[in-house]
C-alpha cells in the first residue's frame, strides 16, 4: 500500500508527533458499527507497530496497518487535511474513504 500526504496533512500531523514519538496507524475502526464490514477509516497514532502489522509505503510519517483492514483500501491512496472542518481526508482516484477523519493520540 502506498500512502500519500499532501502538505496541509503534514504540517497538521508533524506537531502531534513530535521528535519521532510514534508512528501513525491506519485503522478500519468498527467499533460500535454494527459488523466487521461496517467501519470507518482513522488514523491513530500509536508508540510503535504491533506485531503483525504490515508498513505502507508512505513519506515522510512511518504509516502502519493491520493486514485483516488492507481488503478495506486500494493500493495508493492519499492523506489531505481540511483546515475549514479540521478534519483529515483518506481519498483515492476511485473514492473518497473518509471525508472527516481523526486523528487519535493513542500513546
């Protein structure tokens, strides 16, 4: 999976991060959406990877993903920031994922 971030969703994600301390997590959170199937797409920032976690190809941030949500996304897929609904957007040439995503601090 490669993941693009365009200057907006840089400069919002670098402060958050600080020196290096994370590393950010695409997840498909289905957390009280009814089934597996239903969920949203979020990014987390976590200390580091679990064990199993899967790397996209992804500049500059260190971006990871869980192997059971890659059915979920395509293969390139880009990261924006709206700063007039300060939200995140996951989007890629066929769809738009998640047109208000979060950014969560789960260190």
């Amino acid at each position: 999976m490669k993941i693009t971030f365009t200057d907006s969703a840089i400069e919002r994600i670098t402060p958050f991060l600080g020196e290096n301390q994370g590393v950010i997590k695409l997840v498909f959170d289905t957390e009280d959406c009814g089934c597996s199937v239903n969920g949203v797409p979020t990014l987390w920032i976590v200390m580091a990877a679990e064990s199993g976690d899967l790397r996209a190809d992804a500049e500059p941030f260190q971006l990871v993903y869980k192997p059971k949500d890659e059915i979920f996304f395509e293969e390139s897929m880009k990261v924006d920031y709206h700063p007039g609904n300060k939200s995140f957007i996951l989007k890629s040439n066929n769809q738009i994922y998640n047109a208000h995503m979060n950014l969560i601090d789960k260190r």
